[in-house]
C-alpha cells in the first residue's frame, strides 16, 4: 500500500484531496477536534435574518459581545479582550511579553513555539513523560520553574493529550510563576468539553492574579472556525490596554459579532453538545478497554490519544488505512516527544464514531 509521509493538520483538507483524490466533502474529519453537531439552528436562522448588517461597522468596543462572554465565563467584562481568533491573540500577546525563554509543556500545540521565536525569543520543553499518563507531576515542575524563565504557556486541557490540570494544582503553579517573576499564558481552547469546567478552568483566578492570561476560541466548542472569534481574559489592567492599543480595530467582523452574542446564551445547544461528548466519550473507551493492542490516556476533552502497541503498525500506516475509507485520524509523530506509535482522533456522532472504531478494529485486532 503507498504510504504518503507528509503530517496533515485537521484543515488541510484540500492538501488531502489533492494527494488522495477524495473529495473533501466526503472526508469525516477526526482530526480538526470541532463539535460534530455543527453551529446550531438558532445561529443559522439569526444570520440569516442579520445579514444586511456587513454594510455597518460593528461597536470598535465589543461592549455587547464582551457582556455576553463574561456572562458564559463568569467573569467580569471589563477583564475581557475579544479578537481575530485565538491565535490574533495569542500573537499579540506574545509580541508585547517579548519573553526571551518561554516554558511549554511536551507535547503540545505547535503555535506557541512559533510565536516566540518569531519574537527572538527561545523555547524549552517540560516533558510530560507516558508512564505518568502524561499527566503533569505539579512537584516536580515547580521545581522546573525559575528565574530565567519568563513566560510559561499551558495548553488546558492539553493538545495533543486530552489531560488536564486542575485549578487547585494551577493555583500552585501561579503561585511558584510569581515567586520567579513568569507571566503565564494559558490556552483554554478546549475547557468546554471537560467534565466539570469549574475544577480545570482558570477563569476565576484572574482575580486573584495578575501574571496570568486565560485565551479562547470558539472554533471547536462551537465548531465556528470560520467565524475567527476568539477572546481573553485577564485581570491585569495595564496588560488589556497594551493589548487594546496594539490590536487593529474592527478585526472582528459585524456577522462574527452578531455570532457571537448568540452562541455565549444558547443553554440549549451547549447542554446537547455536553451530553453527546460525554455520552460518547463513554462509550469508545468501553470499546477501547477490550482491546489490547493499543492504549488511551484518560480525556478530559473532545479528543482521545492513542499509542499503537501492534507490531508492524505504526501511525502513518493506520493515518493511510483510514483515510482511503475517508475517515482522517491525526498522526501525532510531529508533536515533540511523541513518535510514529501514536494517533489522535477526536469524538463525533455516533455512527461517524463507529464507522472510525470499525475500521481502527480492521488493523488492530
């Protein structure tokens, strides 16, 4: 079988349909991590009937749309900057920091990296290590932490990993990051799936400290990816209004904002997303529990890591098999620390779940 060797994020969809001619519209994505559910009807409907509202600016404050995000994050709006995704923000923030050395957990998202060294700044890695199921060991890396350091960025819950860390063992970290004068970055990208947001989100600690910066988007919880909304959220005064000043106006769009103060109040299909992730992050790991050629490390969020342990099968080969059914999985061997033996893939409908689960059963079993 040919086996291409490139590493496809969960949007490359056209590179994909270029290599394996599939088209992209019958390619099932278990790579991107969005919500399966797709925006909701109620966000359908309200853009319908808004769309003359592109031949107006949208508020250069935000002031509604940063209402309705403090109300979802319980926060305060005043400690709320909203962007051009995620991403706007955490380039800006980083161009502002300047950090020389930059702490980041392994493996992890590969942006943050990027960014810094943009800046000039270098990036050392604390590595989660497997025999502790890559969960972070708080003792250990308090211990890590120093005054060299400048910045430390936390994925939380982690990409690629699916672990998280709790607000308590946080509080710990930010305690230690103070001691040592590092300001922490922390990416909340995927804390809506998480069981119980309250015991891993750091929202609230915002108020208590100001070395700290909490990013979110809502392309995965809300699967609005093109929408580029993204927010964050800080307690920190000065840090808001060097953001603020740094930050183009207007670089979210009107429709984008109409969006936005929807999706923050739509109880009905943030409960209905919770219940599906949930329900069928149950039910894949009963399935995985019987398998013994491969292990998973418990998922806090929408997304499972997978280490390979068949001999012979390795993360290109499973990526290969799986997409040529059109069902694209990620190779996890471009992340640091993690190598070919690993895949991750991300919970979506039921039978799209099944259709991956019966093919991955195909190689495995």
């Amino acid at each position: 079988m040919l086996k291409h060797k490139d590493h496809f994020h969960g949007s490359d969809l056209e590179k994909i349909e270029a290599i394996y001619h599939i088209k992209k519209e019958d390619i099932i994505s278990f790579s991107a991590n969005v919500n399966p559910l797709g925006i909701s009807s109620k966000m359908k409907d309200t853009l319908a009937e808004h769309l003359d509202a592109i031949t107006t600016y949208p508020d250069r404050e935000y002031t509604e749309l940063r209402k309705a995000i403090a109300a979802y994050a319980d926060t305060q709006f005043e400690n709320v900057i909203v962007g051009n995704g995620s991403t706007e923000l955490i380039s800006l923030f980083i161009q502002l920091r300047h950090p020389k050395k930059a702490m980041v957990l392994g493996p992890t998202y590969s942006e943050y990296e990027r960014e810094i060294s943009l800046g000039g700044g270098t990036t050392v890695y604390y590595p989660l290590r497997e025999e502790d199921d890559f969960q972070i060991n708080v003792d250990e890396f308090c211990r890590n932490l120093n005054d060299t350091i400048d910045l430390l960025v936390l994925c939380n819950p982690n990409n690629p990993t699916s672990t998280a860390i709790t607000t308590k063992n946080m509080r710990r970290i930010l305690d230690t990051c103070l001691v040592h004068g590092i300001f922490v970055m922390i990416d909340e990208t995927y804390v809506e799936f998480v069981p119980d947001v309250k015991a891993v989100s750091a929202v609230r600690l915002t108020n208590d400290y100001n070395n700290l910066i909490i990013l979110r988007g809502t392309s995965k919880f809300f699967a609005s990816p093109g929408l580029r909304l993204g927010y964050a959220i800080t307690g920190n005064m000065d840090l808001i209004r060097q953001v603020n000043t740094r930050k183009n106006p207007w670089t979210i769009n009107t429709l984008a904002e109409i969006a936005g103060r929807l999706m923050f109040s739509d109880i009905e299909y943030i409960e209905k997303t919770r219940n599906l992730i949930s329900g069928e992050k149950k039910r894949i790991l009963n399935i995985l529990d019987r398998w013994e050629n491969v292990k998973y490390f418990d998922p806090q969020a929408n997304f499972i890591l997978l280490h390979l342990l068949k001999p012979g099968i390795d993360a290109s080969y499973v990526f290969d098999y799986c997409i040529r059914k059109g069902l694209m999985i990620r190779n996890c061997s471009s992340f640091p620390f993690l190598d070919n033996s690993y895949i991750r893939f991300c919970i979506m409908k039921p039978e799209q779940n099944a259709a991956l689960l019966g093919t991955l059963s195909e190689i495995l079993r």
